[in-house]
C-alpha cells in the first residue's frame, strides 16, 4: 500500500472547478494508475493551511500530470508517495491515535418489500452516533466526547451520464483506541462507508502528540 498527497492550487480556475465535483476529481486520481480504473480511497483534506488530495493505493502511482494541471505552483516536491506497511506494520492493540475521517453518513429506511431508501443523516449526533455504531466492527473503539465532527455539508454534482448525486459528508476528529489490530488494518485499507468514490471512507491517523492528522 502507497499513501500519496498532492498539494492542490484552490485559487486556480481549473482546480476549482475539480473540487466542485467528486465525479472529477475521481477521475484525475484514477488517472495517476496505469491499472484499469477502481474505487481507490482518496480525501481532499487541509493541511498546514494548503489544500491537498491524500490517496490511499496498493500500487505506486504517478501524479505529475495531475501536480502539474492543478497542483500548487512551486511546491517542492510537486507530489509525494510513501509506503504505508511501516505504518500498518506498527499497529497494536491499545495504542490510541489521533485520527481524520471523511464519511457519508447514511442510515436505510424501509418502505416495504424489497431494499430500503438510503437515507442522509444531517445532524451532527446522528453522524457521531453513526460513527460510534461502526466502530468496534472495524476493530477500534470511541469514547463519545473523545471525537467531533468538525464539518458537514451537501454535495450536489452531475455524473456524466447527466444522473445528479446528492451526498451529506462530515469530517471526524478525535481519538481512537485500537481493539483488534488485523481489523483494524484492514479498515484503514478498504475504508469505511458508502461513496468511497466520492471522496469518502479513507481514515487517517496521527500520533497523539502531533498537532495534524493526515
């Protein structure tokens, strides 16, 4: 596994334009992988003040197209790739981490026979308690004031079959503790929740002494 960040130019028309729309920006990730086209994790994120795309792959990709269409002028380097086994390799059970997650949040209702309507949650104790029900399944545990969700909002784009996706997102900050660390591995590798290829499901983390997560 590759974790890769691309510090992105957000004053630029073109990446503008890009951020506006998951569908786009999903395709110049796509782009950076000579492998036919899947849904590898990937978040727009903030750091240290800049705008950066941080993807999550099984295969090293190359990013120099897309550094050098959107990416932020006189960044050095243009964009980075490290392996993330070091990182996976360290996980242990009751180790606490900083972490970032972006999720899609979504409950499903029924309306009789057959699949039910998936649903947004909108507030943020539905999105926290959407989280909390999640999280041993994934091999980690959450106290309930021990994370917040620092940001939710509506996307509303077009598909380029003309089809409109309409998706709440919201970003979790906190701290977590490791229960079952191969599980737990395997969360951070596949992701958590819906629209994976909208931007969502890629969880960070940061040791809890460093003020960033990412």
């Amino acid at each position: 596994m590759f974790l890769s960040r691309v510090f992105l130019d957000d004053q630029n028309r073109e990446t503008m334009r890009l951020l506006a729309s998951p569908e786009l920006m999903h395709g110049a990730v796509e782009g950076g992988f000579q492998s036919p086209r899947q849904r590898r994790l990937w978040r727009v994120d903030g750091l240290a003040g800049r705008c950066c795309l941080l993807v999550l792959s099984p295969e090293q990709p190359d990013f120099s197209r897309l550094a050098t269409q959107y990416g932020l002028p006189g960044a050095q380097p243009a964009w980075q790739t490290k392996p993330y086994e070091p990182l996976l390799s360290r996980l242990t059970a009751g180790q606490a981490w900083r972490f970032r997650l972006k999720a899609n949040p979504v409950r499903s209702v029924s309306e009789g026979e057959g699949r039910g309507k998936v649903m947004a949650h909108v507030t943020t104790q539905q999105q926290k308690a959407w989280l909390m029900s999640r999280a041993q399944a994934c091999g980690f545990d959450l106290a309930e004031d021990g994370f917040e969700v620092v940001h939710t909002q509506w996307h509303r784009f077009l598909k380029k079959q003309g089809h409109q996706v309409t998706l709440r997102t919201a970003v979790f900050e906190g701290t977590l503790t490791i229960l079952d660390a191969e599980v737990f591995r395997q969360t951070l590798v596949q992701g958590i929740g819906r629209a994976k290829a909208y931007g969502c499901g890629l969880l960070t983390l940061a040791s809890p002494r460093e003020a960033g997560v990412g």
